[in-house]
C-alpha cells in the first residue's frame, strides 16, 4: 500500500548535535552498509516524471521501493514529500535481472553507512509526533536524514536552531549530479572505493 514519505537532509549533522539539542536517541538499525541501484529505461521514463525505482542491499537482504511526486492532492509540506512503495525481497539480484528483461536497468548506483535512531521530542506531545532520523556516511560527506510526521521534524529543526536555507530536500541522485557538475565531469556513481564491488 503506498504512503507518504516526509523527510529533510541536513549536512554534517550528527548524533551529538541531535543529543545537544535534547532529543532522544534510540539505536533502531545499528550502523551497517547499504548498496543502492537506481533502474530507469533507455528513454528515463521515471527520471521525466520524477519518479525512482530502486532496489536495496544491505546486511544480505533486500528491499524495492518506488517513489513518485505527492502531487497536487497532497498535503502542503515545508519538506520533501513522496509517495512511496516499498517491499522486501528475498533475491534483490534476481529482482535487477526481471526489471532489466523489462527495459528497466541500472543507471546510477549509490553506497552508505547509515545508522538509524528513533527520536523522542521530549515535552512535545503532538498526536503524530513520530520520527526517525538516519546518519548517513557517503563519499560526498555525511548527512542526517529526518523522517517522520510533519509536526515532529518540524520540532526537531527548530530545537537544532536549524533554518530552511539549510534543508536538503534532493535525492542522492541530485546531489552527486551537482557534484560531479562541479568539478567538470560526467556523472559518476556515488561509491566508496574500497567498496565499489561489494555486493
């Protein structure tokens, strides 16, 4: 059943700062490594649509999710607001092949180290206060992802004194586009060298 996705980056935020602005921490995921395929056509029919297919490894299971835009029915969010879809599979290479026998094929590939925390808002008693935020080491620096109701991310960034100039509401995708844009080259997958062939 597809749901909506709330969530913000944030650069170089990590679980001190989060503890410093008196939010609670509880180890949900311990840190581990996620290797991520994103599948399009020949023709980018998702890319146009701003939609993404992607299948997940990490710890030796996988997951498929799909994203596409809230549209115009959605709730207004400050954030970046998705529909998404997601499943567990029991062979994610197995998935690529189908996808890619159907015209879907891996284009760009991203790696991280991610912890996941639970986050209490202490005092804060709004109905949908859940969230989660997800550390995240990549090759082009660390980023804090919060994820959760709206009022609840909300709270959090403003007791991290945090500003909407400095949400991150792109992709992984988006962001290493701008990277690689930055220093003159073509797009490269976002992988750490010692890894790059994991699988």
């Amino acid at each position: 059943m597809a749901g909506h996705e709330i969530e913000v980056k944030l650069r170089n935020l990590g679980a001190d700062a989060l503890l410093k602005a008196g939010l609670a921490l509880e180890v949900e995921t311990p840190r581990h490594f996620e290797d991520n395929w994103l599948l399009d056509t020949d023709e980018q029919r998702l890319s146009k649509q701003r939609s993404i297919l992607r299948v997940r490894v990490a710890g030796g299971r996988g997951w498929l999710t799909y994203k596409e835009s809230a549209g115009t029915d959605a709730p207004a969010s400050q954030f970046k607001l998705r529909v998404e879809i997601e499943t567990q599979l029991s062979a994610p290479e197995q998935a690529v092949e189908i996808f890619a026998r159907l015209g879907y094929r891996k284009f760009f590939r991203y790696q991280k180290y991610r912890t996941v925390y639970r986050v209490g808002l202490p005092g804060f008693s709004a109905p949908a206060a859940t969230l989660h935020a997800m550390l995240d080491e990549t090759p082009i620096g660390n980023f804090a992802e919060l994820e959760g109701a709206e009022e609840a991310i909300a709270e959090a960034v403003r007791r991290l004194g945090i500003t909407p100039a400095d949400y991150i509401l792109d992709s992984y995708l988006a962001l290493q586009i701008n990277h690689c844009q930055a220093q003159g080259k073509p797009l490269e997958d976002l992988v750490f060298e010692h890894v790059a062939d994991a699988e």
